[in-house]
C-alpha cells in the first residue's frame, strides 16, 4: 500500500539544506521585516471555507481542505487550479489536517471530522480512504522523526498510533471509555506534535487546558502534563526545547514554553481589544512566529524577542489555519472567507 511515511517538515528541510550546504562558513540570514500578500485564490461558496493548508515540500503547491469536506491543489507560484481531488457537499464533514508525503511530493493524507484518513495522489488524482475511525472526528495528526510511525487526536479524547507502512493501528493511548482516562486527554484533542528530535516524544494540546508529554514506548503513554494552554486548533509547534502554543482565549493567547521546565519564558503580544483568540500558530525563522484566529481576523507575524510586529495577513472572517514554508518565507492563510491568500515574508 505505501512504503515509509513523514517524517516532520523541519527535519527533513534540515536534511534537505545540509546536504545543499556549502563548505564555507553559512552567511547570517537577514531579519525579517516585511510581509506581502501576492495572491489570493478564491474558492466556491458552497465549500464552505478553509479548515485546513499545506505546502508541498518544493513549496511549488498548495493543499486546501474545506468545511464541506472538499480537497483541492493549487499551484503555490500562480494560484491556478492544478485539481479538484474531492468535491465539496453537504452532508461531508471538514478536512481537518493535510500532511504531505516528504519522499513522495505527489501523495498527502487528510483526516476528517467523521473519522477518516484519506490518501490522495496528485498526479493520479485519486482519493483512497485508508483508515476509519468510526466514533471519532480526527482533528490532527503527526508523523514520528524516522517516519514509522504516525498518530491521531480528536474528538473521543484517544491518541491512536499507527504504523505508517501497513496503516494497522499499533496503540491507544486513553479515550473516552479507558481505563487511564484520567491519565490521559480530558477532553478534545485539536493538535499534536513530534518532537523534531526524538523519535518517540510528542505533544497534545486541546480543550483540558493542558499540554501532554507522551512517550510512544510507554503503554501509558502519558509521561507529564504543563497546565495552561487552551488550544482549539493547530496552534501547537516545537523547535530547539521550546513549545509555542496559541490559546483560544482573550488575552496572553501567544505563549513560547520552555521544554524541560514546563513554564512560559515569553508572552508574545498579541493585542485585540475584542480578545485574541487564537487558532493557529507556527514557529519560522529569525526568532519569528505566525499566529492567527478569531479574534483580529489576521494572521500576525511577531518577531517574539521584542514584540515587534513584522507585518500581518488581514481577512475579513476568522483565521482557521496556516501553513508556512521555507522558515516562513511563503505562507498561506485559510479562514470562513472564500478566499486563501499567499504571502511572502522578507
């Protein structure tokens, strides 16, 4: 059925760059101090709006996922059309989460909000459902650092771990009926993340108003939970023993934690007299993370040692999502708005 899966975007664009390295001392990247929108692609009404991006690893395309469960790729450069992968209709659920595929740049997997893992193929443009989890809405999903192994959160409070070869479900961790339950998620699951350097560490964040620690060689799973995030989208990231997490609350919505200590070491501003009330977050270079949501309707690139606002992506309805590619350099913003805008960071 399919080989070896994903492995995170980060570690493999590390690779990637390594290998593309020169000898010589690497020069130091400029700061970043603008951002410009360059496209926006509209989509239909009845899709319903973006719930869900993500860009090919060569950035030269786009996957987009609607509330009325539609799937289409676009290219990253003009915004044209390249296909229309799954159509939109009522009575589908959300797409959820798109992961590309980093070895196979033609094949990505969505989760949806009735349960379902779908491969879709770009060149073939054939849609697969692999795997189906009948009782629950799979809201996120993430790969292992080697690749074997990915998992899934949602809505029934179980973190599912799968082998990305044969697609056979491996664990479950908690759940809504589960003996651990109280050692596991309180309640739903909206992000989850593996640690860019160990193969077997990943983190949750959802609406128990925590982070849990998990370590896949544990039955239990569980190792340690941070109290405080409340997290109602993919706004959970990790780089260098730092966690970024957006909250879906009023006020100091945008926090960077440290790993080892569980505490905050930054508050990232992120004013909104109406509240901030976050969806989305990702860390990018130069000390810079995006973040966006309902609150101001924009996605906002904070440069976080100063609190310096670099440039922002204003939508007329709520931010759903981001994706960001080459350290932030080219994003995309989806919202209820029917329309996705490209931006370039420099």
């Amino acid at each position: 059925m399919f080989n070896l899966w994903s492995v995170h975007r980060c570690h493999w664009e590390f690779v990637n760059n390594l290998k593309k390295a020169s000898p010589k001392k690497a020069k130091k990247q400029p700061e970043f101090t603008n951002v410009d929108v360059f496209k926006e692609i509209p989509i239909q009404q009845e899709d319903g709006g973006i719930y869900s991006l993500q860009f090919s690893f060569d950035a030269k395309s786009l996957a987009a996922g609607y509330k009325h469960g539609g799937i289409q790729l676009f290219s990253a450069e003009t915004g044209g059309l390249l296909r229309d992968l799954r159509d939109s209709r009522l009575g589908r659920e959300a797409v959820m989460c798109l992961r590309f595929h980093p070895d196979h740049e033609e094949t990505f997997l969505a989760t949806t909000a009735d349960g379902m893992v779908l491969s879709c193929d770009t060149e073939e443009g054939v849609v697969l459902e692999v795997i189906k989890e009948p009782t629950n809405a799979i809201n996120i999903m993430d790969f292992c650092l080697d690749g074997q192994t990915f998992a899934t959160g949602g809505s029934d409070l179980a973190v599912r771990l799968y082998d990305s070869r044969t697609m056979q479900l491996l664990y479950t961790y908690g759940g809504e009926n589960s003996n651990h339950r109280e050692e596991g998620c309180m309640n739903r699951i909206y992000a989850l993340k593996f640690s860019p350097e160990n193969n077997d560490i990943f983190i949750t964040g959802g609406w128990d108003d925590s982070l849990k620690i998990f370590d896949k060689r544990s039955k239990q799973g569980v190792r340690r939970s941070i109290p405080g995030p409340h997290i109602c989208g993919d706004a959970l990231d990790l780089k260098k023993g730092q966690i970024l997490t957006g909250s879906w609350v009023s006020e100091s919505s945008l926090q960077i934690w440290n790993y080892s200590e569980g505490t905050v070491e930054v508050d990232v501003p992120f004013p909104n007299e109406n509240g901030e009330y976050l969806y989305c977050a990702q860390f990018c270079d130069n000390n810079v993370v995006l973040a966006g949501g309902s609150g101001t309707n924009n996605v906002q690139a904070i440069h976080y040692p100063t609190g310096k606002l670099v440039g922002k992506v204003q939508m007329e309805k709520p931010v759903h999502c981001i994706d960001s590619i080459h350290g932030g350099r080219m994003f995309a913003v989806g919202s209820c708005q029917n329309v996705i805008k490209l931006a370039k960071m420099s």
